[in-house]
C-alpha cells in the first residue's frame, strides 16, 4: 500500500508531507482547493507525463516521492530485481520535475527510465476517474480481466507455450522449404561442382607438398650438369685415379730402397687416391639422389595449376576445396532427401498446430464461463448503484482462423443502459455518472482478482447523490476490506465511509502567495467537514446532525 506522500513545490503545493494507513481514505475539500494538483503529484511520482507547468512558481524544480510497503512476493520486486534496483525494504519512487522542463526518476534511490517508473507505478497504484479509460477502452485488457476473473492465466500460459512451439514449426517448414528451392535452383551448379572437385580430390597440405616438391626439382635442374660433369672428370676415360693408382703402387714398390725419401710422398698419394674416391662416391650418390623424370616436374607443375585455378574460381584457399566439396555434396543429398525431411517437418507442424488448436479450443471454454460468471457478478451490484435496469455484457468473438498467442478469442465490454436501447461498446453507451458506477461494479467484482494493491478514485461519484452515493461508498468501502482505497469526493455518504478522512484547503502564505493544505482530521473535524459536504457554506445544526447520524450508520 501508499505509505508516505511527499510533496515538494509542485504548482500550489510548497511542502507536503502525507501518511496513509491501510482502509479506505477520503481526501475533501472545495472546489480549487488542489485536490487535482495532489493526483496530478501522485501520478507524476507514479512514472506519468512530466510538465514544466507541475513546478510551483518561482522555484527551479519540484518533487514527488511515494513510499509503498508491499509483499516481497509482490510482482513489482520482480520487475525491480530483473532491473538490478535492490527491494529489501520499501518500494520508493522518486520523480523530479524541473522547471525546463526536464524530468529524472528514481526508485529506491536508483536513477531509473521514466518507462521503468511508469511500470512499477502501474502494478502500485490504479487511479481511476469519471472519465478514466485506461481499463476500459482497451479490449485486450478486457481479455485480462475476464481471464483474471477466471483465473485462467495458467491455461493463457499453456495457449502461449503452444502458439510459440506451433509458430516455430511453421518457420521450421519455411525454412526448409526456402533452403529446398534454393538448393533446386542451384543444382546444376552444385553437380558440376562436385563432380569437378571430386575429380580434383584435393588434401590437405597437398599445396605445401607439391610447392615444396617442385621447387626441389627446380634447383636440382639447375646443378644436375656440374655434378655429371664432376662426376665424369673423375669417373670417365679422363679420370686421373687410375694413373694415380698406378703411379702409387710404382712408388711403394721403390719405398723399401729409399724409405726415407719416399714414405711421406707415398702416405700423402695415398691419402689423395682415398679422397678422389670419396668425392666419386659422393657425386655417384648426388647424381642418384638428384635422378628425377622431367615429366614429374611437369605434372607437379600441372596439378599446382589446376588446385590453384580451382581456389580462384570458388574463391577460397586450396586447403578449404575439400571441405568445400562435402558442404557441397551434402547439400545435394539434402536436396534428395529433402521432401522426405520436408514431409516430416509439415506433419511436425500440423500436430503443433492441433494441440494449439486444442488448448485455446479449451481456454475459450473456460472464457465464456467466466465471461457469463463475471456478467452476472457486475450485474448482482447495479441495482445498488441505481443500474438496476441496465446490463454488463461481455461480447466475446472466437475467431480460430485467427490464432495468437493469448488465444483465438476478442473480447470487449458492453452494456445497455436501458431496456430496448442497443447495447454497445462501454466508453461510448455509458453516461460519465454510469460509466463510473460500471467502473466500481467491475472493481468491487475483481477486488480479489490481481488488482494494484492501491485503488484511487477521482470523483467517481461526481453527479450522483442520496442512495447512489450511499451505494457508491458502501463498494468502496468494500473494496478498503482488501485493497487501500484511496477517494476524492464531494459525497458525504462517502466521506462517512472512511477510516482515513484528509481535509484539503488553500491558505495565503504571504502576500499575494498561496498554497495547498492537506491535514488528516479527527473525528470532531470530520464531522464538521461532512457537514459542511450536506449543507454548504452556511453550516446548520441540523446539517451537524445529519453528518454525526451517516458516521453513526456507516461505522454500525
């Protein structure tokens, strides 16, 4: 509930300060007295329209906080908590109004988005008028209630699953169905392809390999003539090993006759000759190693040629052609396959489509129940509210061609004011004194129902009086049993009603400079003030009387 109002220079307000209890309050005062300046406060701290006009004059800003004690199972600490503002303690909304103009919302001393404000004061506090609209006007709220009423939001719930998995079916099938023609329009293409780079069949790191490969047999073309040619000197008719050999065998034979002299000159020939035969061997070794088939040149040439000619035309690395030929291979078994998968992805789709037909089927059922149910708990308060000859009506149209996430039904509140007039749309049949008596019925019927915890009435019984008064603040007070009420009103059957009864008065605070007053008042003053509602200006006894009796009976 509304705990604490603070007011600070808003229009004629200088500074207010405010505490509601729970019950239902009445606020009275004259006319001009700025008992609109305080809705108009309340409704700017619950996230409404800011307006440079709201600043009382003279000052650079004004401000509004509201302090609202509320469970913590209360859906506004989940809206809160979602939007990371802790909600240990109070709920308090904090709206500045600035005199450019400019407004910034807190709440729980957080800056917030007048958006976010606006959201948390709706699940706060309903303020309803003569002319409100906001619960009426609207069909789809109209659905909400109905299905409050019925507490069918469990069942809105399974409709909504349905319609979500009903929905994705269908987008599953067009999905399919979109790739399926695309993969058609693209088949010779993918053919062609594959069968192009099937023949092709690259590897991985074939590229590197071949690279590497021919720039080998590149160099080894350039050297092959020197190593033949050092090969031959040494190996060929010319090679000068054998003369040495010959010439070395002379020489160990002459050795024994002058050791001395020759035994150096032997070693180091000798030396020469296992050298000489080294180098042969190895340029017999290179020569072999080297020996490659020009044609191998030629074909690795060719086939870096055609995986590089096939990168260009798919515009990817070689190293990706082969992945690229599967892709391509399984899409054309998706498209072999594809009416298969798309035969099985539509009866996917029908069966969703069933069990969606199915619950709203259902929920429709429970809708018209509660639509009738609630037609005639409105209709057991009208004759209270002197609407005994009229009617509340819900106009429901099921529409199963016309599927959607809250069900396949449209619903809209109606009523005929009297008998042989056609009924009609609520907000434009109903007189302002009757649309604000339907407004009551309907809030006394869903009290209990998901209400904001804090109801406020402004003048709702505005051109009514004596049994329709009484009648009025008898619901009211009914509604105080389970939500705070909170009521501005010129009725003193009303204002007798109340556990809470606030005075609302001008005063002159200096010269030319006045201000708003709001005093919560005993019993005495409440009195008197009834009085004052019964009589005028010109206070009698009898109208002292006449308050003092409707307190009695009101409390009895």
């Amino acid at each position: 509930m509304l705990v604490t109002l603070a007011i600070r220079d808003i229009v004629l307000i200088d500074r207010l300060d405010l505490e509601f209890s729970d019950g239902m309050s009445v606020l009275t005062g004259e006319t001009g007295a700025g008992k609109s300046i305080l809705l108009d406060s309340l409704s700017l701290a619950l996230g409404g329209r800011g307006d440079a006009d709201l600043v009382r004059h003279g000052e650079k800003q004004g401000q509004v906080t509201a302090v609202f004690d509320v469970p913590m199972a209360h859906p506004v600490r989940v809206l809160l908590s979602d939007n990371d503002i802790p909600d240990d303690g109070d709920v308090i909304l904090r709206r500045i109004q600035a005199a450019d103009g400019r407004t910034r919302a807190f709440i729980n001393d957080q800056p917030v988005s007048a958006t976010l404000m606006r959201q948390a004061g709706n699940l706060l506090v309903e303020i309803h008028g003569q002319h409100d609209d906001r619960a009426l006007v609207d069909p789809e709220s109209h659905r909400e209630l109905v299905d409050l009423f019925g507490g069918l939001l469990g069942d809105v719930e399974d409709v909504a699953a349905a319609y979500s998995a009903y929905r994705a079916a269908e987008k599953a099938v067009r999905d399919h169905e979109a790739r399926i023609e695309n993969a058609r329009k693209e088949a010779d293409y993918l053919k062609a392809s594959v069968d192009e780079l099937s023949r092709l069949a690259p590897k991985q790191g074939e590229e590197d390999e071949l690279a590497e490969r021919r720039a080998t047999m590149m160099q080894v073309e350039k050297i092959a003539g020197d190593l033949n040619e050092a090969f031959e000197t040494l190996n060929g008719n010319a090679s000068p090993i054998p003369e040495l050999a010959s010439l070395l065998r002379r020489m160990e034979r002459k050795a024994d006759q002058a050791p001395n002299l020759l035994n150096a000159p032997v070693a180091a020939l000798a030396s020469a000759l296992d050298q000489l035969e080294e180098a042969r061997g190895g340029l017999e070794n290179a020569i072999r190693e080297t020996d490659f088939d020009p044609r191998e040149l030629e074909s690795v040439e060719e086939r870096l040629f055609a995986l590089r000619a096939a990168s260009r035309k798919f515009s990817m690395p070689v190293e990706e052609l082969a992945e690229l030929c599967a892709r391509m291979a399984s899409d054309l078994a998706d498209l072999d396959a594809g009416e298969d998968k798309l035969a099985a992805l539509h009866e996917a789709a029908r069966k969703a489509r069933a069990t969606y037909d199915a619950k709203a089927k259902a929920l429709s059922a429970k809708r018209e129940a509660a639509a009738r149910s609630l037609e005639a708990t409105v209709a057991a308060e009208l004759p209270e509210l002197k609407l005994e000859r009229a009617k509340f009506i819900v106009e429901m149209t099921s529409r199963p061609d016309a599927p959607g996430r809250s069900g396949i039904d449209e619903l809209e509140f109606h009523v005929q004011t009297n008998p042989g007039t056609k009924p009609g749309p609520m907000m434009k049949v109903a007189s302002g004194g009757e649309l604000s008596r339907f407004l009551l019925a309907l809030k006394v019927a869903l009290a209990d129902k998901g209400s904001a915890p804090t109801l406020v009435f402004d003048e709702i019984d505005t051109g009514v009086g004596g049994a329709v008064a009484e009648a009025i603040g008898v619901r009211l007070a009914k509604l105080a049993t389970a939500l705070q009420v909170l009521t501005v009103t010129h009725a003193p059957q009303v204002a007798a009603r109340a556990a809470g009864h606030f005075l609302i008065a001008k005063e002159e605070t200096a010269p030319e400079r006045m201000a708003t007053r709001v005093k919560r008042i005993d019993e005495d003053h409440r009195s008197e003030e009834i009085a004052r509602m019964l009589a005028g200006s010109t206070i009698t006894d009898e109208a002292r009387a006449a308050a003092r009796k409707l307190i009695t009976e009101a409390a009895s």
